[in-house]
C-alpha cells in the first residue's frame, strides 16, 4: 500500500500538483465547466475503476 499512496511515488497526485481553470467569464474557483468534467471523470471510474491507471 504503500508504494500505491506514497507521497513521491505513488499513484496519486497530490492536491498542488491538480489545477483546474476554465476561460470562461464565470468568477467561481469551480465554474459549472469544470464541475461537470470532474463529475463526468467521476462516472467514468465509477463504470470503468481501471482507468485511474491510464489517467495517471
């Protein structure tokens, strides 16, 4: 497990290392645009988990 969660070298990056921007004109940090890509990545792991190691 450890080499899965380690902070270095492990599969997840961590939060500095995840950006999110979206250009448009909306002032919220998470805009709709970036909340429903976020939301469509997560329905994509929900259906197919094994797609965490090609995004990574």
């Amino acid at each position: 497990m450890a080499r899965l969660c380690g902070p270095e070298v492990g599969m997840f990056p961590a939060p500095k290392h995840i950006t999110m921007s979206c250009s448009c004109p909306d002032w919220a940090t998470v805009c709709k645009h970036v909340a429903a890509v976020m939301y469509g990545i997560g329905v994509r792991l929900d259906e197919e988990p094994e797609l965490l190691f090609v995004l990574r």
